[in-house]
C-alpha cells in the first residue's frame, strides 16, 4: 500500500513540472513586456531596465525557469504587483473562506447527491425517482451565480434570514455553500444512480435478496460498496469542479476569498498573483486525484498494486 | 430519458423481428430516440432556439444595444416591453433573443472546435500507441490538471477579454475530454477482427482510421457533444459574469445578469430572464444528450 502510494505520488511530478512550466511560460506568453508592466505605465525605461534585472527577466529563460521554481518550493512567489506586498502572504489571508466553503460544499453535496442517487436507484421509473433526476438536470443545468443571486434575493434580502455578503459566522456559508453545491450534488446524484442502478442488476444481488435479506440491507451492506468505488472518483472530479465554480461563487457573494483574489488579479494584469493562483489551484486539484486514488484503493480491494 | 424506456422496449421488441427488415444504425437510433418524449421535446426545444437565434436581427421588436426608452428606465414586463426594460432603457426581451444568438454561438462553436481537435488526437493516440499516445495524453495530463474554468480563465488572462477568446479558452479545455473519449474507444476497437481484416487487405493506416474507426466512434462523440454544450454555454456565460467575456453593450446573458446585480432589489426581473434563459438552454441541451445517449448507449437496453 505504502509502495503504492509512494509509486503514484513521484508519478505526479512530471505532470506537476510541466504545470509549473506552462504557469511560469504563461508571464511570457503575456502580450506586453511584463518588466513594464512590473515597473507602471509611466515608468522611465532606465526604472524598466532596473526592473528587469531586479526580477531576473534579463536572464536566458531556463535559468529564469530554475529561479521561479526554487521560489515555489520556498512557497516564495514574489510581490504583488497591485498592493505591493508577498503574494504568499495575499493567499495566505484568503485561504481559509475558499477551503471552507469548498469544504463544506463538498460534505453536503455529496451527502445530499448520494442519498438522492440511491432513492432514485431504489425507486427506480417511480415518482422519487422522476423527481430526483427532475432536480438533479436542473441542478447541472442552472448557472452557479444565477443560482447564488436568486438565493441571496430570497433568503438575505426579503427574508432577512442570513447575511448578505462576507464569511464572518457560520450563517454566512450556507448560501455561498448551497450555491457552490448545488450543481456537484446533482452530478453526484445523476452518477449515483447510474452506479447503483448497473450494481442492483448484478447476480450477486440476487443472491442476497434470494437469501432472505431485507432490501436496507441489500442496498446499504450489498449495494453500497460496490457503487461507491466510481462514485469515489467523480468526487475528485467534482473537487476541481467546486475549486473552479468558487471563482464565480466568490463573486456573487463578495467572499473574500482566492476566487475573487484571482478575479481582480486578471483585471489589474497581476500576473505574479495569477501565476501563484493557477498553480496552487491546480496543485490542489492533483493532490485530491492523488488522494481519491489511494481511497479507490481502499475501498475496491480487487486492485493490487504493483 | 432512461424511465421510458423500458416500458415501451417491452411493446415494440416482438414487432421489430417482422416489420423492420433493414435496420440501419440510422433507423435502430431513431426508433429508440422518439420513444423518448422528454428527449423529443428538449431537441425540438434546441431546434427553436437555433432558428431565433439566427433570425433575432429580424425579429427583435427593438434594436438590442441602440434603442434607449429614457421614459420606462427599470420598467417590469409590460406589453410594450414583453420581459422589462433594463436601467439603461433598452428592451429585455430584445436582448435575450440576441443573447441566444452569442450564447449559441459561442456554445457551438467552441464544442466543435473542441470535439474536432479532440477526436482527432484521440484517434492518434488511440491507433498509434506508444510515442503518439504518451505525449498527447500527457498534454491532456496537464489540461486536466487545471480545474475547468480556471484554464479558461489563465487563456483570458494571456489573450485578453472578449467573447472570442472565451471560445478559445472553452475549445481547449473542451479537447482532453473528446480526446480521452476518443482514445478509448479506439483502443477497443483496433483489435477487432474487421480491422485487422481491413489491414490485411492492404488498407492505408489513414483509410482504416476515416473509414473503420472513425464511425465506430461517431455515438459516443455524439452525446458528449450534446452534454459539452450545455456546459460551455454555462462557462461561457460565467466567463461573462466575471467581466472577462462579452464585453457591454453586448447583449450576452452572463454579462446582462452581472449588470442586473446592483439592480436586483427594485428590478428583479432584469436579472430573472437572461437567468431563465440560459437555464432552459441548458437544459434542453442536457436533456437532449441523456436522451442521445440513452438511444446510443447499447448498455441501456438490457436495463
């Protein structure tokens, strides 16, 4: 197991450098010099030429390559063009209210999802199920910040339940949550239910129900486990869903959070900022594939690793 | 979708021996695709909005980005104004049909350059193996390494805002996933019996690939093309919202949404229509697809 672990963890890194590369390429793809666009429209060009040989653009680009890569491993990605402080320390501020709310997005959904899946499965060409799937195509159908300025209108402007905008208390990420779950929770349930459905045909099923079982313990001792193992792997799938979709959350909301962080990066041209997002979302995103990985292996005891 | 289908498929199974002597892939799909009523709806659903998308120039009651009533600014659904006006005074109504238009558009476009690029590096990975296949799955590696809208978002980021380059963006993160399903497919295939049959009698690898493959690919293609658009309309519309696409006075739905935001309290309905709009299109496009893939999808019938 352990071996197994070590074995898919070193072959991440090649995917990883490559990222690393397109993220660092990415500045120089930029159309502008991006020593001026460090420096400020009115700089003089002896400030630009300081500037450049200040972030090391003066040097041929493997070596620049080499230089932004120490920096990542020493977590150091340079200052911020807009307020001119560390961008570790911009994202070291806004983790936290974007890993909770995707956090917490995740536990529902995929609470909700599975449950409203395996009604469905359960109750398969009845009405839970007509009324689970009815749900789960609207829910993938409608857009995360139409869905979030609907519930805000609703429950923060004319009921007045919970707030409006900000991550300060709990009550401020249930709509946030809601928003950024609802499409996840209904891919869940539609996967969920194609699993089960493909599971409860199987002979061995059969067998348990031929046995005297009751259907509960068919479903949740027999069916269960068997369904979960794909099912584990659209959640990691979903994850890098819910770390795109808080982008567009973060927006309706006014969380402050790394989706906006990455909003207001790309209007002000901040592109150390931009680099150090895109690579930390996507590092995080393989990290949970990783982890999903090693749970798959957990769960689906067929898999022998080599 | 799938709950219909069992109870007709237990009717028609006894007749289709006797009456249907030719069965092409063609008729064998139609057959199960119509007896799937919500399917059937969602496809003549996409049919209207492709037709007013392309006739809205001719058919909006106002000018979308040009007519300004200075009298009715924020006014709700009248007669005059079917979905409202908005707070510069131009016609809702007039600017969701435009809408349709771009949201299509853009939808259409990008999944199809998309789907292009895609199966053909599938089909080469799939058919060549080996050095092909490594690097172009590790490309998609990488492509997948991003979390969907924020590859979308890094292309913006290079190429610049605007509803062009939301399409590119959309296009290529669009290609590992038809590239993948490609290359599956034409894994499976390769060592059928028919294809080596096809190389013995001298076929070019090229032949084999258009003529032997290629079709044997088309269904899957097919119903990932339907589902993708659905999802690209929504990222497209994101793109927008997050002031990244469409850029105003364009009528985009997604950016017509932003700008209802600081309007929501007194003008609701600015923001309910294009949100209404892009729900239904997506939907049907969704619902279209389950229906393509269920009357596809040989797995389906012994359900």
């Amino acid at each position: 197991m352990l071996q197994y672990i070590v074995k898919r963890l070193l072959g991440v890194l090649p995917t990883l450098l490559i990222v690393a590369l397109f993220v660092f390429l990415f500045v120089h793809l930029l159309p502008g010099d991006p020593a001026r666009l460090a420096a400020g429209v009115d700089a003089t060009p002896e400030t630009v030429e300081l500037v450049r040989k200040d972030l090391g653009l003066d040097k041929p680009l493997p070596q620049q390559f080499v230089r932004f890569l120490s920096g990542v491993i020493h977590w150091d990605f340079g200052t911020s063009l807009r307020t001119k402080r560390p961008v570790a320390q911009e994202i070291g501020d806004r983790f936290m209210p974007t890993f909770w709310l995707t956090v917490w997005s995740m536990v529902w959904s995929v609470i909700i999802g599975m449950a409203i899946g395996i009604v469905s499965a359960v109750f398969r060409n009845r009405s839970p199920d007509r009324i689970g799937m009815t749900l789960a195509v609207s829910g993938i159908s409608f857009p995360a910040f139409a869905f979030g300025m609907v519930l805000m209108q609703i429950f923060s402007v004319q009921l007045g339940w919970l707030p409006t905008v900000g991550a300060d208390t709990w009550k401020h990420y249930i709509l946030p949550s809601l928003t950024l779950g609802a499409a996840v929770a209904a891919i869940m349930a539609r996967f969920t239910r194609s699993s089960f459905v493909d599971i409860l045909g199987e002979d061995y099923i059969r067998t348990a129900r031929a046995k005297g079982l009751d259907e509960t313990h068919v479903v949740i001792k027999h069916g269960m486990r068997n369904a979960l193992i794909p099912v584990v792997t659209m959640m990691g799938l979903q994850f890098g869903f819910l770390l795109g979709g808080s982008i567009v959350v973060e927006k309706v909301f006014n969380w402050p959070g790394l989706g906006r962080l990455l909003v207001d990066a790309v209007d002000m041209r901040d592109y150390k900022v931009i680099q150090a997002l895109v690579l930390l979302f996507s590092l995080e995103f393989i990290l949970i594939n990783l982890i999903v990985d090693v749970l798959y292996g957990i769960i689906n005891p067929t898999i022998r690793y080599r | 979708m799938t709950m219909e289908a069992d109870t007709d498929l237990v009717v028609s199974a006894p007749a289709a021996t006797v009456s249907e002597a030719v069965r092409t892939p063609w008729t064998e799909f139609w057959r199960k695709f119509r007896k799937q009523k919500v399917a059937l709806i969602a496809g003549a659903f996409v049919a209207l909005l492709v037709l007013i998308a392309i006739a809205a120039p001719w058919i909006v009651p106002y000018d979308a980005e040009n007519f300004f009533d200075y009298d009715r600014l924020n006014a709700p659904p009248s007669l005059r104004h079917w979905f409202g006006v908005d707070a510069l005074g131009r016609d809702i109504f007039s600017r969701i049909l435009m809408g349709a238009r771009i949201s299509l558009a853009a939808g259409f476009v990008s999944v199809a350059a998309g789907a292009l690029i895609g199966t053909l590096l599938g089909l080469v990975a799939g058919y060549y193996e080996g050095w092909w296949d490594r690097t172009i799955m590790r490309i998609c590696d990488v492509l997948f390494a991003f979390p969907g809208i924020l590859l979308a978002i890094g292309i913006v980021a290079i190429l610049g805002g605007g509803m062009t380059n939301v399409v590119v963006a959309v296009a290529v993160f669009s290609v590992p996933t038809f590239a993948r399903l490609v290359r599956g497919n034409t894994l499976a295939l390769k060592h059928l019996t028919f294809i080596e049959a096809a190389r013995s009698i001298g076929a070019s690898d090229w032949t084999i690939i258009a003529r032997h493959i290629f079709p044997g690919t088309i269904s899957a293609v097919v119903v990932y093309f339907s589902l993708r658009i659905g999802t690209s309309i929504i990222t497209a519309a994101s793109l927008s919202f997050l002031g990244m696409g469409a850029q105003p006075p364009t009528p985009e739905w997604g950016a017509m949404l932003d700008a209802a935001r600081s309007d929501m309290l007194t003008a609701p309905h600015e923001a309910i229509f294009p949100a209404l709009a892009i729900f239904f299109t997506v939907l049907a496009f969704n619902l279209l697809g389950d229906g393509l893939r269920d009357a596809l999808d040989p797995k389906i019938e012994r359900r």
